[in-house]
C-alpha cells in the first residue's frame, strides 16, 4: 500500500510501465473507498460496481497523465466522480423512455449491499435520519459531506476532487453542518 | 465566529493543521468547541458500516489494462520539422527557377519596341520641323 508519496512515485512509475502487480497495488487500497463512495453517490450497488471497474480502467489507461500533484487518491477520486456523473446523465436519458405500460419508471434496484443494514435501521434511527438529512443537502454540499464524513478524504484532496478552490469547499461544509444539525434537530435528535 | 475561524476548526477536525493553531481559539471561544463536538457527533453518526466489494475491481483493471495491445507513439514532431524545411527549400527553389526573365518576357519586349518607334518618329518629327524652318528662311 502506498504508504509515502515517494513509495507511491515508484509503483506508479513501474504500473506506468505495464507492470501488472503495480497497476494493482496501485488501486487495490482504494477499492472499497471508491465502491463505497459510488454506492452512496448512485444508490445502486450493480451500478456503482459498474461505475467503479469502468474508473479503475480509466484510471490505469491515463496513468501517463498523472501529475504527481496531488495525492493519488484525490486524482482517482476524481476519476470516479467524473464517470459517475457521465453515468447519471446516461441514466436520466435512459430513464425517460424505460417507462412501462402502467406508467411505472422500470430502474432495476439492487439490495443495499451493506451487511446488517435492516438491523442497523432498527438499532439507530439517528444514523439512518443524518443520512437522510444528508441526501437533502443541496448537492455540492452534499458531495463535500460524503467525501468528509463517510469517506474521511482530507479538505484539501476535497478540493482537487470537486476542482474547487479550498476555501469555497470549507464554506460548503460550514453551510452543511448547520444544515445538518438543524435537521437532526427538527427529527427530535439534539445534541447530548 | 468569524468564517476564518470555522475554517480552522473543521481543517482542525479533518487533521490538515495542528492542534497548536487551534488551542487559543478552542479555549477562548465556546462556539468553536460547540462546532468541533457538532462535526465529530455528525461524522460518528455517519460513520459507514463495512462494505465488501463485489468483484476484485483493481485485479480486474490491471488484466484488463495489462492485456491491451500497447499504442506506439510516433514522435510526429521530428517529422514536422523535415517537411516544413523541405517545403520552404521547395518554394524557393521554385521562385528562383521559374522567375520571369524580363528580357524574353514579350510583354516587356513589346513595350520596350513600342518606345522605340516612338523615339524614332519623335525624332522624325524633330528632323522634318528642323528641314521646314531651313526651307523658309531659303525662301
């Protein structure tokens, strides 16, 4: 796992030359980060399963264009969001003229993939209402809760991912957190 | 609180700066510990369940980038050059060889004729008006 960016200038150098272990060691830290992330962004797990092999071969065939600015996380998170919106956009297309005879939107749904998740409902109506309050964030909002909260990427690789200026994905998180707490609030989840 | 201020609770939430920047702040403004305790209670409530991926995303990737057939990239710009010298040898070449030769050109050979014949009946003329003042004053 690249543990330093010098140690991950290395792998990316020998994957940039075709060396097959290296393109997976590259990726293989990330895979449940990213997967997790495209699940929670297209709520769907066949999707985002789809969505996040399509990345992770995206990302191999344009290691050349990668910089070294960053960390290599961001850049692939970058990668990921990027496809997953080619991929709404696709879907929302798609979904106008998947429509049944009954009149029904026919989008296939898969189980949430998390272990638990029908114990979990039942066990904490506060984890399941902050995530609801999350989804009605305004998105880029949203977006920047998701990738802090659930995936505790850092502000500044935030910024790289979303390509925005540090101090705007600060203000979306302050707008946010108010947000949040006033919604928790409104559901009768206060702050101990 | 100011903007700034919250900025530097959530970069000190997030780990980006150390706590020594955020000390004063922390303990001289209660607002910024409320903050610091609302961002850590959302991110506990957050906090995802273990999720198994389905498939082997990065083996698959590294197979499937591993097996494409490799792009030789031609280095276009040391062709570039060459031809662009050639071109402007050929250009050249083609000025200097095919220029027009004002001597067998036969509108300049035309012209020059024209003046010629001018400058003959100018001079005719000039010889005839000479010849008729002489003839008068004879007479």
């Amino acid at each position: 796992m690249p543990s330093d960016p010098e140690n991950e200038a290395q792998i990316v150098a020998r994957a940039q030359a075709g060396d097959r272990d290296a393109m997976q060691a590259l990726l293989q830290p990330y895979e449940t980060q990213v997967y997790r992330f495209l699940v929670n962004r297209l709520g769907n797990a066949h999707d985002a399963a789809d969505v996040t092999q399509d990345a992770f071969v995206k990302a191999l065939r344009n290691l050349g264009k990668y910089e070294h600015r960053g960390q290599f996380r961001a850049w692939l998170f970058q990668i990921a969001r990027n496809e997953s919106l080619n991929f709404i956009q696709k879907r929302n297309r798609m979904s106008t003229a998947t429509v049944t005879e009954d009149g029904e939107n026919r989008m296939a749904q898969e189980p949430d993939p998390r272990p638990g998740a029908d114990q979990q409902l039942q066990e904490s109506e506060e984890r399941e209402q902050i995530r609801e309050c999350v989804g009605k964030l305004p998105e880029k909002e949203g977006e920047v809760v998701r990738l802090r909260l659930e995936q505790d990427i850092t502000f500044r690789e935030i910024a790289e991912i979303v390509e925005a200026p540090l101090n705007t994905v600060l203000g979306r998180m302050r707008n946010a957190t108010r947000r949040l707490r006033d919604c928790l609030e409104l559901h009768g989840f206060v702050p101990a | 609180m100011t903007a700034e201020e919250e900025n530097k609770v959530l970069l000190f939430w997030s780990g980006e700066i150390d706590e020594s920047e955020v000390n004063d702040l922390l303990a001289e403004n209660p607002d910024a510990a409320k903050l610091l305790a609302e961002l850590r209670r959302q991110a506990n409530l957050a906090n995802p369940d273990e999720i198994q991926i389905p498939r082997p995303f990065a083996a698959i990737a590294a197979e499937t980038v591993a097996a494409e057939p490799k792009v030789v990239r031609f280095p276009t710009y040391r062709v570039w050059a060459p031809i662009a010298a050639a071109a402007a040898i050929l250009i050249l070449t083609t000025i200097i060889v095919f220029k027009p030769d004002p001597q067998v050109d036969p509108t300049v050979s035309r012209r020059a004729a024209i003046d010629a014949e001018i400058a003959e009946l100018e001079i005719a003329v000039a010889e005839l008006e000479q010849s008729s003042r002489f003839s008068r004053r004879r007479s």
